[in-house]
C-alpha cells in the first residue's frame, strides 16, 4: 500500500471515532476537503460545523461546543488555526482547559508550491508554550490515527500536528500512541537522531548511511514533543554522548529547542539542531524544498558525521 499524508487519517479516524460512539464534533474554517473533515460531514452531517473563513470564531464554536459536553476537533491550514486564531486558543481553550482537539493540516514546508505565506513553521513553538496544551506530531498515516485517537480519549486541549504530503511509513497497523512517549526505533551507541513528524523517515535512513560509515546511530521518535520523555532522550544520549534534533519547523521554538532546554539541565551533550533556519519557507516542490532547507537524509548525516567527528 502506498504512504498517506498523515492529514488523511483526521476525517477517517473521526468517522470511525463517531461510528464507535464518541461524541466527537469537528469545526472547520471552509477547507474541509483539503483537511479531509469532510468525510465526517458525509457520514454525520449532524456533527460538522463549517463557519466559513473565520478561525477565530472556529476556535470559539469548537470551544463552546466543548463546554457543552462535546470532543471538539478543529480543522483548517497550521498557518491559519495558530497564527490567526491564537488568542482564541490561548484565552478561550488553554485557559479554561477545554476539551478542544487543534489537528491543522499542511503544516511545515511541504505544503510546497503554496509558498512562505502558507507554509507553518513556527506552530510547535506557538502551541508549547501555552500552558496545558499537549503537542503532538506524528510520524506517518498509521501513528496519526493512533494520535488522534489518543487525543479523543483524553480530555483537554490538544494540537496534533498533520501535514499535506505523502512521506514514507514509520509504523505499521495496530500501532498505539502513548502521550508523553518517545519511541526508541533503533538502538545505537555513537549518536542520538531524535525526530519527529516527516523527519522520522529521514533520520532512519541517515542511520542507514551513518551504519555504512561505521557509526551507530540511536533514533528517537519524538512524537509528543510536549508533555516530552525526558527519561528517554536523557537515557540515549547518556550512552551516545551527543545528538542531532530533525524537525520540519524553525530551529527556533520547536522540538529541537525543547530537547535542547531539558537536556541542559539533566544531561549536557553537544547537539545540532536540523531545521529551518531563521528565515520564512519559499515555493517549490516538497522534495526540493526539503533539500533547499536542509531537512534530507544526507543533511542529518552529515550533521551526526561532523558530531562524532
């Protein structure tokens, strides 16, 4: 079967959510086919809310329909749910820590051709800082599933992020998302590669191309980046003595920086941070755009290369 975009498993998982009995809503800001919430309006018209293109006011709907006993999910693009719509997650959602589930889709770079306006890469940055708030990022089709289904069975506010293209697979079916978790995909001994999102595939593959070069590379999936597992990440980089962070966001805010700010404090080691550097996204194709911004296999590589010298 060929990979999905992890975007494609929102309007699949909440129909299925809804079959089961949940009482999962969804409130969109018009891009329903794109986001794919418009299979839960085909199959429960009852439950979709569409507010046109006002996210602000699909963040307040999605909250008061959560005071009133709902699981609401959010739809619409990563650059609009966080960057338009942020007062209303940070004063209506965090504060009064409702049962809001944020699941934007086309975040990162990989939206492609759409552009810099359209490309979300400061949303982990925005979404972990707000208190209560969990941030999720799934690696492929299936832990997106597994992630959007975790964040329906627990109750308070969520951002799970999903994206626009079609990526290799991490898991395999059956797989069960545990917040607050890292999985350890690969045990190695010279370097950690901790990623998360899109950029799992990649750090696999880089540990391949390290394995051909003599060096054991660890890889982490960082799939909750916040609550993050701080056992986990302090663990391997105990035995490996250093660390290559690989996310599709800016170096400045995200994953990269949450690893880096725990492990100061617990356990010290030399990192690189693979990520957009402080500059907006440009058009093009995703693989181009990956390669432009130096989120590739051979860039995670060569960062591990250079660390263990």
């Amino acid at each position: 079967m060929s990979p999905k975009a992890t975007r494609e498993a929102f309007g699949e998982t909440l129909v299925e959510l809804a079959t089961e009995g949940l009482d999962v809503v969804a409130v969109e800001a018009d891009l329903s086919k794109s986001t794919t919430t418009a299979k839960l309006a085909d199959a429960f018209p009852e439950r979709f809310f569409n507010v046109g293109i006002a996210e602000q006011n699909m963040i307040d709907v999605a909250a008061g329909l959560a005071v009133s006993g709902k699981i609401a999910f959010t739809g619409s693009f990563a650059v609009f749910a966080t960057g338009r719509a942020y007062d209303q997650v940070r004063n209506t959602v965090c504060y009064s820590s409702l049962d809001v589930k944020l699941a934007p889709t086309h975040s990162g770079i990989t939206v492609g051709p759409d552009g810099g306006s359209h490309q979300m890469i400061e949303d982990i940055a925005l979404m972990r800082v707000l208190p209560g708030m969990r941030v999720l990022v799934p690696a492929d089709f299936t832990a997106a599933k597994a992630a959007l289904r975790a964040a329906a069975s627990t109750p308070g506010p969520f951002y799970i992020r999903l994206g626009r293209t079609s990526f290799a697979d991490v898991y395999s079916e059956g797989f069960e998302f545990e917040i607050g978790r890292a999985y350890v995909l690969r045990e190695g001994a010279d370097v950690t590669l901790a990623a998360c999102g899109i950029m799992v595939a990649e750090a696999l593959k880089a540990a391949d191309t390290l394995a051909a070069a003599g060096v054991s590379a660890e890889v982490i999936d960082v799939a909750t980046v916040k609550p993050l597992d701080v056992d986990t990440l302090a663990a391997s980089v105990a035995k490996t003595g250093r660390i290559v962070t690989c996310e599709e966001h800016s170096v400045l805010g995200g994953m990269g920086s949450a690893v880096s700010e725990v492990l100061s404090e617990v356990c010290p080691v030399p990192t690189r941070r693979i990520g957009v550097a402080d500059v907006f996204g440009t058009s093009g194709e995703p693989a181009e755009l990956m390669e432009h911004f130096g989120l590739t296999a051979d860039h995670i590589a060569e960062a591990a290369a250079e660390l263990v010298g």
